[in-house]
C-alpha cells in the first residue's frame, strides 16, 4: 500500500490532473473532498487509458481503483470504507483523452 503525506498527495493530484484551463482540457473539476483523501485506492492498472469524451458532458473518474467501468466510477466505493469519493470533470473539446488508472484515491 501506498502511503504518502497529505501535501505530497496534493502535488501529486496536481500533476495528474490538468487544471488549466488555457489548454482547453478540462474546463472544469470538482471534488467534494479531494484534499482530504489520503492515498489509499487500489490499483487498477499502471498504464493511463484512451477514452474518447464529449465536450460540456460531466463525467467521475474513478478515485478507489474498485469500479467495474474503469476508469469511470460506477459507485464501488458506496461499498467500501475508504472513504475515497469520484473526480468529477468536464472535458472543455470533444477528442480522445488519456485517463490515469493507477487509482491511489486523491
């Protein structure tokens, strides 16, 4: 298991996660209590995964690694005590994007 302090977890989510929105990648994030979560999701896989998504629609990455949707969540983590909830982002183009699947629960 990993385990890293609290403000590692953060430089490391932003670094994850483009939160620019003069790439035009996502033009919008929102976590109910990302910098709360400690790194504690299962690994789904090492390798990031292509998906494409549409411009202006809401999708949840999936934090906990439990999801049978990967890399979207499907509310495994309902079943679970870590704690971890989704990543909720919308994509500012529509194209394909690569998402992270080594899910350590930011």
């Amino acid at each position: 298991m990993l385990s890293i302090g609290r403000k590692a977890a953060q430089q490391v989510a932003r670094k994850a996660i483009p939160l620019s929105t003069k790439s035009k990648t996502f033009e919008s994030i929102h976590t109910t209590s990302q910098s709360e979560q400690m790194p504690k999701g299962e690994v789904f896989q090492k390798q990031p995964v292509k998906v494409r998504m549409e411009e202006g629609q809401t999708y949840n990455w999936c934090a906990c690694g439990l999801s049978k949707k990967q890399p979207f969540c499907d509310g495994s983590h309902k079943n679970s005590r870590k704690g971890i909830v989704p990543i909720h982002f919308v994509p500012g183009a529509t194209k394909e994007y690569e998402l992270c699947n080594f899910n350590i629960g930011f």
